[in-house]
C-alpha cells in the first residue's frame, strides 16, 4: 500500500541506479519489494480509509510502522482492525515501540546502532564510534516482523486468532549481542581492526582483518585448538606450546606480533589464494574482505545460486540476492518489484 | 491459545553450536517450542562468560555422543519423534556421522532439516570454516566500514551470526506450517554467509548496474547531514544523531544556538553537506561539554533523531527497556540470579514463569530418554556407564 503522490518513501531515497533519481529507479526501494504488488492508495482521506478498511477486511496480515501521532490522527489503535477481522495479524514496527519513555523519539538507523550498543564495539578505541551503513536496524527490525508473522500463523492455523504484534528496532538490537549485556561487569568496547572481546579478559590474538597484497583479509578465531592451528600456519608453534590459550587473551603485545606474522605469512599472495589455502590446508576461519561487486562475481555465491538477475520495465536488468536459503537444493525465484500503482485495478 | 507459548507442540533437534544457531533456536524455546539441545558429553557449556548461557535458555539438554553407533541410533529415535533438526555444522561432519536429510527422511519421512553451512553444502568453499566474522567479510559488509577509505574495519561483532539467526526462525516455522497442511518436509540450506546478503541488497542492485558504492567515510551519509557521533562530556561518551530533512534541521539549529549554524544557506541539504566539516565541528565543539543524556532529551524535544551511545551495561539498564518488561532474569546454579535480554519477537511466547536457565550438558538425559524413547532406569545407566551420554 502506498500513498500518493510518490508512493514508499524510499523510492526517493538512494542508491539510484544510473540516470537519474526517479521513483522506479532506488534500488533501496528495488531490492526491499521484490514480490509484492502495488496498489497506490491516499488513506488519509476518509474516502481512502475505508477502501484500506475493506482491503484489510480480506487480509491475513497487515504489516504497518505507524508512529503514535500518525495513530492518532487516523483513530488506530491496536484494536481497530482486529475489531472486524478477528483472524487478522497485525504487526506494528516501529523504533522504539508504542508505549514507554522514547515512544514518541525520533529515531534513523545510527541513532539506532548508537543506543542498540552496537556502534559502542566498531571502530578504533577513543575515535568515534561506527555505525554499520545503510538501513541494518529496519532490516532487522523487518526480519523480526518475519519471524513474528510466521509464528502468528502457526497459531492462527491451530486456533484461528488472529493477533496484534509489535516489534520495535531497539528490543531487536539489544537481542543480537553475543555475550551477556552484563559481561562480567565489563565494557565491550571498540577494538579497531580486532575483534571487539566477548570477555573482561580481551580477545584472543590472530582475530582480525589485515591487509594482504589485493586487499584486506579476516582471521576468525577464538579457540585453542584455531589458535594452534594459527600458529602452525605461521610456523611458531613456540608461540603456543606450553601455554593455556586463555592466559593469551587480551596480550596486547602478542596480538600485535601475531599481526605482523599473518602479513608476513600472506606477503606475495592473492586474497583468493590466502582463502584457500588458510581455509583448506590449515582449516581456519578466514576470508577475503570482498567489496560488493566481488561478492556478486564470488565462484561461491554464484555456485549456490545467491544471486538472481530480474528485469524492470523501467530500471532495465539487475542483480538482487537470494531468499537466505534454498529448499530441497532448489532457490525460490524472485519476482520483480512493482511499479508504482501497478495493480490498483486488481484490488481497488 | 495454548499456555505454554505458540510453538509448544514443536519439537526441535538441536545441534547448533556457538552463535548463529542457537540465537534462532533460542527465540524459538521463547516462543514455546520443545527445543532438545543435543551436546557432546565431553565438551562443556558452563562458563564464566556466560556466552552460552545466555544464548542456551528455554532448552533441554541431552549430552549424547552422536558418533557411537548407539548414540546415533538413539538420535535417530528422537528424529522420528520430533519435527525438526537444526545444525550449523561443516557438511562433512553430518555426512561422516550418515546424518544427512536423506537418512533423516528414512526415520521420519516429513522431518523438517534447516542446515547451517558456513557457505553451502556443495559449491568450492563447502568445507572451508566459517565464522560471522569472516562471512560478513565475504558478503562485503567489511569493505563498507571504516574512517579512511583505504583501511576497512570488521564490525567486531561478527555480524553474519545474528542475521543468520534470526532467519532460522521464519524459515523453519513457514516450512513447519506448510508441512502441517501437506504432509511433506524439506531441507532448508541456510549459509551463514548468505545472511548478510539481504542486509546489504540495495548497494548489490547498485552495484550490478555499475553504481559506484560510496567510499569508505566514518558515519557520514550521502542523503543526510549532520550525520554522526559526536563526543560528549566524559570519558568515551558519545551522542549520534542525524538530521533526515531540512526542518529537522531548523530544530536542530534552535538548541545549538551557534550563530554560522543560523545561516540561511545551510536550511538547504546541498549547501550543508558541502560545509559538512565546518558544521560537524560546531556541533562537537557543543556536544563536548554537555552531558550525553541531556544532549539527547533537548534534540529529541524538538524533534532531531539523536541518541547515546550506549554501551552494553547501560542497555541492560535502559529505563524505556525496564518499562516495556523487556528483560528477564534467571536463575543458574553456577552465578545465581541473572539478567537477560528478552525476546523481541512479538507472540504467545511462552509465559517468563515458566523460562528456565540453559540447562548443563546432559541434565535432561534420563527424562527424555525415559520420557520419549520409553528407557527404564538401569537402560540408562547402562549407557551413561558406556559413555554413550553423559553429563557436563
């Protein structure tokens, strides 16, 4: 459901692809719709209300991120459309949620990663803070409302219920730290180009992105039996022996040694080469930092498939990834996003 | 609507270890389901980091060694009396253990199977190790992060493990609804590298028609300015905040009452982004020596998207969190009473009385042997007594 005149907001939000900013042409908006269909419709008006109110009558699941106020003005509150379609699903995704203390805060995805204590990990310690870029809280946020949606359906299948769900950015955040957000009492703090610690007692050395002849490189780790196999593969294995891989943690002095003996140990060769024979010959963890267009000529994702190429009346051919997954070795195929108002006549 | 959460006639195998895997599994032992964590007797889950305790709660335990020909056959037992099997191991290892789909299948022909490969189960890297570190790094999140555009920095937070596991929920309970109504399961192949895929799609279909992905540049935007942290008063305090329309703006300028900021010019983004620097600076140089809390609540006032730059400890006690209930604690035998995050998929989650602590390895060993699979006593201790499951 879109409102007039320009539709989904981000259809007038970047990227855009080439020649020009136009309403069929963000690829934000491109990539987020595959699938859906798209009727164009001014709710704001009572004439266009009730033809939303009709719509919804038929649904299984209304999917809306209506701030407070935007509720108020239209007279929606968690009953209104359950109230006349008791199987339907309704999920409201917005920052901070409906009720409490930053309910009506203004939110944008950094002001999200700041307080999701997501940005206090990435970066170097006493420089500012990182947010990852691009709209990764409304993503998750928005896999999130997936989840709910699915598990409302099992529901609704059992019972019949429908039901009014919220999932808010700041809740989905604070769910996706590794450690306790306790920490043994310790701040996980920023850790430059090594692995923010999971622990008061520091990160283990050799967990990091280094810079090999065609670009950068990250070692995963964080065990004993990686960091021994580390060591093999740089040669020093003194480096290990006789000593509990706990007691390393947090050695500021080895971690940078280490670093200077994984460069040295990449010198003369290729990010692809340094993939194989890290990960084949000495079964570890590593990988090219690849930047976006190698991950879509990447001989893996294209093997599984991760990739699919769809045409657009007007933006013309382009590459989209792949649903997570495939079922029975087989991928879901995608189907293009809509035009603008494309299928009003269908259901208006 | 049943009491005991949504899922709670949904029997799960679970296999995942570490991160990705458990999180999905975790949120679905939130929403009700019997999630069975299968562990190796011999490797413990208890530790002071508490890593897994936390991503290990609303889980039985059975420690049971898959690779005896009576333990995988007492797995094959439990196969044919649940719903699903989730795994996050290398391909080879389910294969060497002949626990693929297929002999899943010849136990319960309509097992639902998510499989977790760090790249695939077939395809050129299918055996090569993977991290969330190191596969966000392949999906080319890392290349986007950064101060200076020739120096990327990985996200320290091995991105591709949470993403992962959230995707793991939506995909096994759609494919658990429609296995419901038809009768057939499948075989989900879920990589972790894959997951970041979708987060990062737009700059994909950009890319594809020869758009040029922005440099490496901190936290600046290319659609919104000011964008970005900024110090605060006391040690590595920060405020982020953005300014998303011109009128946002006009707010802005209202608290930060510097006078270069009230010029007209900078009412248009075009004019800002190209004094970016100079604007960023007068808004550090105001942010530097006020309070962080106080920064935010005069901006958000007016309306300027901005927020603290929290850290861990602090969420953990984040009054709007507190409010809205969000948090649980429980109690663990090792570390008494805890606190942990919640579950921020809205449902019928099962009620927070009934959530219980990860249990230790092998804990559930003799109830659900004797539970689902009909083992008397002296059954049982014939097999801890051969090692075949044990406790931690």
């Amino acid at each position: 459901m879109e409102s007039p005149p320009f539709g989904d907001p981000s259809r007038l939000t970047g990227p855009f692809l080439p020649n020009g900013d136009h309403p069929e042409k963000s690829a934000l908006f491109l990539h987020n719709n595959t699938g859906k269909k798209s009727v164009l419709l001014d709710w704001s008006t009572n004439q266009g209300f009730k033809s939303l109110k009709r719509l919804i009558a038929d649904a299984d699941v209304l999917i809306e991120d209506w701030d407070l106020s935007t509720r108020r003005t239209k007279g929606v509150d968690a009953n209104t459309f359950v109230s006349f379609n008791s199987q339907l699903i309704e999920v409201s995704i917005t920052p901070f949620g409906l009720s409490g203390p930053y309910s009506k805060w203004k939110s944008s995805p950094i002001v999200q990663m700041a307080m999701g204590a997501i940005m206090n990990i990435i970066g170097i310690p006493d420089r500012e803070p990182l947010m990852i870029p691009g709209y990764q809280p409304d993503y998750l946020a928005g896999t999130n409302a997936c989840n709910s949606v699915a598990i409302a359906l099992w529901e609704r299948d059992h019972s019949g219920q429908g039901n009014f769900l919220e999932i808010t950015m700041l809740e989905t955040l604070a769910n996706l730290h590794q450690a306790p957000l306790d920490m043994e009492g310790g701040i996980r703090h920023r850790n430059g180009h090594r692995q923010s610690a999971l622990s008061t007692r520091g990160f283990a050395p050799g967990v990091c992105t280094l810079e090999a002849n065609d670009g950068y490189v990250t070692f995963g780790g964080g065990s004993q039996g990686i960091w021994e196999q580390l060591c093999l593969m740089m040669g020093r294995t003194d480096l290990y022996e006789g000593k509990d891989f706990t007691d390393l943690t947090g050695d500021k002095e080895l971690s940078d040694k280490v670093d200077w003996l994984l460069v040295k140990w990449m010198e003369g060769k290729s990010r692809a080469d340094i993939h194989r024979e890290a990960s084949s010959d000495w079964q570890l963890p590593v990988a090219p930092v690849l930047t976006i267009s190698e991950t879509i000529e990447d001989i893996q994702f294209i093997y599984q498939g991760s990739f699919q190429e769809l045409d657009h009346p007007v933006a013309g051919r382009s590459v989209y990834p792949s649903p997570p997954s495939s079922i029975n070795e087989k991928r879901l195929p995608l189907s293009r996003a809509p035009l603008l108002g494309e299928h009003n006549s269908e259901y208006l | 609507m049943t009491t005991n959460g949504a899922l709670s006639k949904f029997r799960i195998l679970d296999l995942t270890r570490v991160w990705a895997g458990p999180l999905g599994t975790r949120a679905l032992g939130d929403l009700g389901a019997d999630v069975i964590k299968i562990s190796d007797p011999r490797i413990p889950l208890d530790s002071s980091a508490r890593v897994n305790n936390k991503l290990n709660r609303n889980k039985r335990n059975i420690g049971l060694r898959l690779d005896t020909e009576e333990g995988r056959n007492i797995f094959l037992d439990l196969v044919s009396l649940s719903d699903a099997v989730i795994e996050n191991f290398r391909p080879r290892v389910m294969r060497n253990l002949d626990l693929t789909y297929e002999t899943l299948q010849s136990v319960n022909p309509t097992i639902l199977m998510c499989s977790m490969p760090g790249f695939g189960i077939k395809g050129p890297y299918s055996e090569y190790p993977a991290f969330g570190s190191t596969a966000e790094a392949v999906a080319g999140i890392v290349s986007m992060i950064g101060y200076d555009s020739d120096r990327p920095l990985q996200t320290g937070l091995s991105y591709a493990d949470p993403i992962s596991g959230l995707n793991v929920v939506w995909s096994v309970v759609s494919y658990a609804r429609r296995r419901a109504r038809k009768g057939i399961g499948c075989h989900i192949e879920m990589p972790l590298s894959e997951s970041p895929l979708g987060v990062v799609g737009e700059y994909v279909t950009a890319s594809s028609q020869g758009v040029s992905m922005p440099q490496i540049n901190g936290n600046k935007s290319q659609y919104f300015c000011p964008h970005g942290a900024y110090q605060a008063f006391g040690k590595d305090k920060w405020i982020a905040l953005s300014v998303t329309s011109d009128d946002e703006w006009v707010s802005l300028k209202s608290v930060i009452l510097e006078k270069e900021l009230q010029n007209a010019e900078y009412d248009d983004f075009t004019m800002r982004k190209s004094s970016e620097k100079r604007i960023d600076a007068i808004i550090a140089d105001w942010t530097q020596s006020r309070n962080p809390d106080d920064i935010v609540e005069l901006l958000q006032k007016v309306g300027v998207p901005a927020g603290k730059v929290t850290n861990n400890l602090e969420l953990l006690t984040n009054q709007h969190l507190q409010k809205r209930d969000y948090f649980v604690e429980l109690e663990e035998e090792k570390w008494g009473l805890q606190k942990y995050d919640g579950q921020s998929i809205d449902g019928n989650q099962k009620p927070k009385n009934m959530w219980h602590s990860m249990r230790k390895v092998g804990e559930d060993n003799y109830l659900i042997l004797r539970e689902l699979l009909g083992f008397t006593h002296s059954q049982y201790e014939l097999l801890s007594s051969n090692g075949i499951v044990g406790t931690e």
